[in-house]
C-alpha cells in the first residue's frame, strides 16, 4: 500500500468530485465508489483500491490537505495529483484572451 500526499488550493469537495470523475464508475478506471462522505471517497475492484482523503487545514482557510491511499494504483494516484495540480492552475494566456473577447468563462 502506498500513501501519497498534496495541499491543493481546491476545496474538498472539489477534490472529491475530481476523484469520482477520475476513479470512479465513469472516469478512466470504472471503479466502484465503495464508500463517500462528506471528506472521503474509497474505490476498489481489480484486486487492488484508492481512498480520497480531502480535508480542509486547521487554521489555513482556502488549503485542503489531500491523502490517497493505493493498493495496485500507485501510477494511477500520481496521475489524480496531477490533475489536481493542472485543476488549480488559472487559465493559459490566450483561453483569459478568449474569454475577454467573447465574454465567456
């Protein structure tokens, strides 16, 4: 089993709905989501699983600490973090161009 960590800027709830999106039964993998609760989301099948951990830093607000526990999914909870990161990242330069000249978000 491995354990990975990130804060992210994203709130839990974010978090989990990108860990649903991508574990769960319509994302890349199609696992089962086993159990969710307000901070947590586990998935498991194919012998092996994943456990989103997504809570908000005492005394930091706007700062969620995120755990992932992996059995059998290490690539693919490296991968989640990842998301995570690109998820927080404001727009490129020319999509903040489009969006000024069409009026859209």
């Amino acid at each position: 089993m491995a354990r990975y960590g990130k804060e992210t800027k994203l709130p839990p709830k974010a978090v989990l709905a990108q860990a649903r999106t991508f574990f769960g039964p319509d994302g890349d993998l199609g696992l089962p989501i086993i159990n969710a609760s307000w901070n947590e989301m586990r998935f498991e099948g194919g012998g092996g699983g994943v456990e989103v951990t997504a809570l908000p830093r005492a005394g930091e607000l706007g700062t969620t600490d995120v755990t992932i526990l992996s059995r059998e999914y290490d690539l693919w909870a490296e991968r989640f973090l990842a998301r995570l990161s690109d998820a927080e990242r404001s727009p490129g330069l020319l999509k903040r161009m489009l969006q000024s000249i069409t009026g859209r978000k």
